[in-house]
C-alpha cells in the first residue's frame, strides 16, 4: 500500500519484525495481561527486549549518536505501525510514549551531567520516564493557564503543583515537569520544563486513575501525583527558562506522527480480525457474516478510511523530515483528529462484526476501544486541532476580502 514511502532499509527490517509480533506478542494478549498487573507480566516483555536486542531491533527511533537505526520519522512511523498491531509491541521495542519523546528532549535540551545521569539508562531501557504537564484544576486544552510553580531558590529549583494524568509514573525513575517560571512572562513563554527525580522528597504519586474501570499500573497506567516543596538542582532545568511551550511543541510533532502510526496500526489489527472473523463465522447453513452486504460495505469503509489516513500521516512524516515541524504545523493538527476518528470508527466496526465476542476480554478489540477513546483528547482535542486548522485556512480567505 505504502510503497512510495519505502526504502531499502524497510524492506529488511518490516517483514521480520511483523513476523516478531505475530508470533512473539499476540499470543500474550490474554485477559491476565491486558486487565491484570503490567508488572506480573514485565519479566516476560523484559525477555523478549532482550531478545530484540539480540536481533539488532534495539534503538529503532533513534539516532545514531545514541546507537540507534538512524531512521528517518518516515521511516519508523511505519515501523511503528507494525509495532502497534499488538498493545505490547512498542514497550518490547523500547519505543513507547512517554519515554521516546523524553528521549528525544533531553538528547537535545539537557545538560551533559543529566544526560549521562537520565538519558543514557532509559535509552538503554534501564530506566523509564514519564511526562508530567496536564492538571485537573485547569482546562487541558489551554495548557497556557496552569498552577504548578518553580522558584529558583539560590541553586535549587523548588517546585508545587498538582498534576494528573501523568502517564507511566507508576515505577518511572523521574518525570519531566511543566511548571511557571515566570508568571508575568507573555503567555507562551511562562512555563519550563524540569527533569525531576521521582525519589526526590516532596513527590508523591497520589493514585494510578481508573480508565473506563481499570487502573492499571507500572508502564501502563496514569497517575495523579503531587509536588509539595520538591527541590532539584538548578541543572535539572531543560533548556531555557520560559521555554516550556516552544520544547513541548518540537516533542510533539515527531510525537503526534508516533501516535498516529500507533493508530493506524491499531486500526489495520482491527481490520484484519475484521475480516477473519467474517468468512468463518456463519450466520446459517452455507453462509458467513462475509457474505452480508453491509459486513461488505463496513470492510470496504475501513479499507478505504485507513489507506487515505496511512498516506495523509506518512505524507506528514516526510514533509517534517525535509522541511522541520514548523512547515507541517497545519498537516500535524489534521492528521491528529482524522487519524484517531479513522481509528475507533475501525475499531467499533470490528467489535460489531465479532459481536458478543468483540465486547469480552477474550478478544484485544474492546482493550482498545476503552483505551484508545481517549486519542481523542489528549495532545490536543479533536475540537482545537481542528479550530487550529480552520482557521488557517481561513486566513488567507479573511486577507482576500479585507
């Protein structure tokens, strides 16, 4: 389908890693593992990196410097497609949000010493992060208006806040931390970002929130934690002061092609249970779910949403890779909404077709259909990105009748 973004290297590394999913990784998809504890299950997935790197897998999105492929975000987003037809696939391959944009921010923006500190064992896979911004006091769609403060006191940074939805707490050896520097600054300019040690005094993990009924726990759970009176050296400051917002938008635009690739590799999971369960399950005598019409309309639907959402991403990808983030803003912010949409309605049509069956544990559709409803909402609501974008469509229309 995808021809026209692959290279050579693709071609080695994607039908073995595929056949490393399939075999590896779906047969752990069972009620135990995907409702019960993550850490009963990591000594498991912790075998199985050790055997990706032992396949010379490890490090996939990033770069050579760090020992990584060197891919090109083109090219891993369709690594990371194949990677997410199973939900363990990105933590086995050590790609997992939040620790591959951690990775990345503090690759460019961290001092030498917390590079060596933090950077180098989560590349390893030694340790893991999480990204601490959103809060429950204020609206996650303007991440302008926020309450939790950093004071630099002689040389420590002394911080309070409260903050939830920081996902993968739960056993992370820091967070990286959001929080007003400067708060008569211009709006955009406020906040910083901070890597805080989670042994530091002052942290508390509150809760791992219950999502749709299921807490979760260690990488795979989102925590409510606290920050009262946290000090960290003045170092632990990520790039500049006031810079928060200007780092959190370079790390999610690499971050909402990840995501979206994630999506479409849900999505084509979805679709291929789809059409397995349809031709052997008979509805009569003589007759399968794959003989109706409207099972017909419902494949034919999703093949069509799902191609068109996979070119739309990958087109993205590799604008970003030739021209920088700043010249896909607008295709970032579309593809964002439409991707996670393509997703679910994929999803449900699956859940429909399998029936019964689709709304039971016994079958990884309905982990993802209460999981990935929230692809919607977080890195931006459908409803923002998509008044971003009209907006500048608009614009030029606006100049023309002015």
């Amino acid at each position: 389908m995808s021809s026209i973004f692959s290279t050579p290297r693709l071609a080695t590394l994607l039908p073995d890693i595929q056949t490393f999913v399939q075999t590896h990784l779906y047969p752990l998809e069972t009620h135990e593992a995907l409702y019960g504890s993550f850490r009963a299950l990591q000594p498991t997935l912790d075998a199985l990196r050790e055997e990706v790197k032992r396949r010379g897998w490890w490090g996939l999105a990033l770069p050579t410097s760090l020992g990584g492929h060197g891919l090109t975000l083109c090219e891993f987003g369709q690594i990371s497609a194949v990677l997410a037809h199973s939900p363990f696939g990105q933590y086995v391959f050590n790609t997992q949000a939040p620790d591959i944009g951690n990775m990345e921010l503090l690759n460019h923006h961290a001092t030498d010493l917390v590079r060596e500190t933090y950077l180098m064992p989560l590349v390893e896979g030694k340790i893991r992060s999480c990204f601490s911004m959103t809060e429950p006091a204020f609206a996650g769609s303007n991440p302008v208006e926020m309450g939790t403060t950093a004071t630099l006191e002689g040389d420590e940074w002394v911080i309070n806040g409260h903050k939830w939805f920081t996902s993968s707490a739960d056993g992370a050896a820091f967070a990286v931390v959001m929080a007003v520097t400067d708060p008569d600054a211009a709006p955009h300019q406020r906040a910083s970002q901070f890597l805080v040690p989670l042994d530091t005094p002052g942290f508390t993990l509150v809760r791992n929130i219950p999502i749709m009924g299921h807490a979760g726990d260690g990488w795979a759970s989102h925590a409510e934690v606290t920050y009262d009176q946290v000090r960290i050296p003045r170092e632990n400051l990520l790039g500049v002061a006031g810079s928060g917002f200007a780092l959190a938008q370079k790390r999610l635009g690499p971050g909402r092609i990840h995501h979206c690739m994630r999506f479409i590799g849900i999505a084509e999971r979805s679709l291929d249970m789809m059409c397995r369960y349809a031709v052997q399950r008979e509805v009569r005598t003589g007759q399968t779910l794959a003989d109706m019409q409207i099972i017909q309309s419902y494949i034919a639907k999703s093949r069509a949403e799902l191609d068109s959402a996979r070119l739309y991403v990958l087109d993205t990808a590799h604008r970003i890779d030739q021209y920088g983030v700043k010249a896909a803003r607008h295709e970032i912010s579309a593809i964002k909404f439409h991707t996670a949409q393509m997703m679910l309605n994929v999803v449900d049509r699956a859940i429909q077709v399998h029936g019964a069956l689709g709304l039971t544990s016994d079958c990884v559709l309905s982990y993802w259909y209460a999981h990935e409803r929230a692809a919607r909402i977080y890195d931006g609501a459908d409803e923002v990105h998509q008044a971003s974008l009209a907006k500048s469509i608009l614009k030029s229309f606006r100049h023309e009748s002015a």
